[in-house]
C-alpha cells in the first residue's frame, strides 16, 4: 500500500480529509494568510487558518515571520506584521 503502511492509516488521512472539508465549507470572520519571510507560497496559497476571533487570528499569526488577517465581513485587512 505506497509508503503509507497499514490500512489505518488511510482511514486516518481519510478522516483527517472529511475533516478539513467540513471545516472549509464553514467560512469564518477572519482569514490568516502567513508564512515565512523567504519562502511565500503567494496570494491563497498563504491561507493557514480561518477564526471566529480576531485575537485567536493574532495570536496564531505571531507564530510566523509575516501575516496578514482579512477581516470577510469587510474585505479588509486589519492586522499585519511583517
């Protein structure tokens, strides 16, 4: 079965799958696009995590060299650092 082992682990990565698209579907207030100064992957690309919070966003982007968080009622941006 490729590199992957045994067969719980494609139940897990299955799992962790129909996760991630039920969390997608549910847009949140803030979107936080981030990552490291010499290495951008550009524009979506960026996006690392979706919040209710502004702070929770923050705290999250202060892990990283750079971010921005968008705020989706507005369209704008309202914190960046970097």
């Amino acid at each position: 079965m490729d590199n992957f082992g045994s067969i719980q682990d494609y139940e897990k990565l299955y799992a962790d799958i129909q996760l991630q698209r039920g969390e997608a579907n549910r847009m949140k207030r803030y979107l936080l696009f981030a990552g490291d100064f010499y290495h951008p992957q550009g524009g979506w690309n960026d996006l690392i995590g979706m919040f209710n919070s502004l702070s929770k966003a923050k705290e999250m982007g202060q892990q990283e060299n750079w971010y921005h968080i968008v705020d989706t009622a507005t369209g704008s941006i309202v914190e960046r650092d970097g």
